[in-house]
C-alpha cells in the first residue's frame, strides 16, 4: 500500500492513518510527528522547524523533503506507507511524484478527508482543551486552515487528475469513516 491521507487540520488524518496501518500493515508516517521531534532536537532545522509551526505557517517544502524523504523509502521497502499530512503543496506533490517515480515508490492512492470549518475548528479546539497540541489556539487554528486552503487545497485537483483521489466525508464517526475509506481502496 502506498497511499496519503490529504485533509485539514482536525479532520482525523492521525486516526484514519492509525486504523489504516493496522488494518493494511503499512507503516503510518505523520509528517507532522516526525517535523515536531526534528524541532524538539533543537538543531538548526528544527529551530526553523519550530519558529514556522509557532507561528501556524508551512514549512519550507525542501525542509519538510530532507525530513521525510528517507522515511518514506524506508517504509516503501518494508511493506508499504500511509502518509499523513505530506506533501501539503502542489511543489511537494511535484517534487515527491518525480522523485517517487525515481525510488519505485510511487504513491498509489490519496484519500481526502473533508469536513466543513466549523467542525474542524471545534474538533481542534476540543483537542487543545484536552491537553493537546500547544498551537492549538483559535487564532492559530484560523490561520492554519486558511494556510492549508490556499497551499494544499489545490492538492485536491492534482490528485484527482491523476486518477487516484478518494474523497470521503470526515464528518461522521471515526468507524463509518475507516469503512468509506476501505470501500474506496477496494475500487482501485
């Protein structure tokens, strides 16, 4: 399976990538987890790492590749990925396609999970109150969906012309979720 989980902020990439992974035995790899433990190392890349996620912004595309990149091959090799929350720019896209052509890995489905504003901004609130992330606030949660519309939103398309966009409505339980998911996978 190689396979990537495309949806806002609070639309339950981490939870769909963890059912997912366990259902199919690919290696589940959170963009976001494995951004956040480079900047908890404190080196050079995760300052920048932790100076654009204070502020609710992207990080650089070329940052994010040196990140990700070789944990993608790795899981590749072993079996299989579910990418969560990579690429988010079409340049990423771009850059991940021609590179993925290059490793053998290339990206077989994008599953887009989607749910209307208000409920992503309560779901991220909710986590937030439950001692979630510490940029979990609802300036930055603002700002980061208005981030994600306008930088990953056109992912949508591009995967879609491709032919391998699986679209799913987020808004429902996390189960009924998992199923539509696994229906659409069974498609391809």
């Amino acid at each position: 399976m190689r396979l990537l989980l495309l949806a806002p902020p609070g639309a339950g990439k981490g939870t769909q990538g963890e059912r997912l992974a366990a259902w199919s035995g690919a290696r589940h790899i959170a963009a976001g987890d494995l951004l956040r433990a480079e900047a908890r190392a404190g080196g050079p890349l995760g300052r920048e790492i932790a100076a654009c996620q204070a502020r609710g912004d992207l990080v650089p595309d070329q940052v994010v590749l040196d990140v990700l990149i070789p944990a993608v091959v790795e899981a590749a090799a072993a079996g299989g990925y579910i990418l969560d929350g990579f690429p988010r720019t079409l340049p990423q896209a771009i850059a991940a396609a021609e590179l993925g052509a290059r490793l053998g890995v290339t990206l077989r489905a994008a599953v887009y999970l989607h749910a209307p504003e208000e409920v992503l901004t309560q779901r991220l609130l909710d986590r937030a109150g439950e001692g979630g992330r510490a940029d979990d606030t609802a300036g930055v949660i603002r700002h980061r969906l208005r981030v994600y519309a306008e930088t990953t939103g056109p992912l949508v398309p591009y995967y879609e012309e491709r032919g391998i966009l699986i679209a799913v409505d987020a808004d429902q339980p996390p189960d009924s979720v998992t199923a539509d998911i696994q229906a659409g996978l069974s498609g391809l």
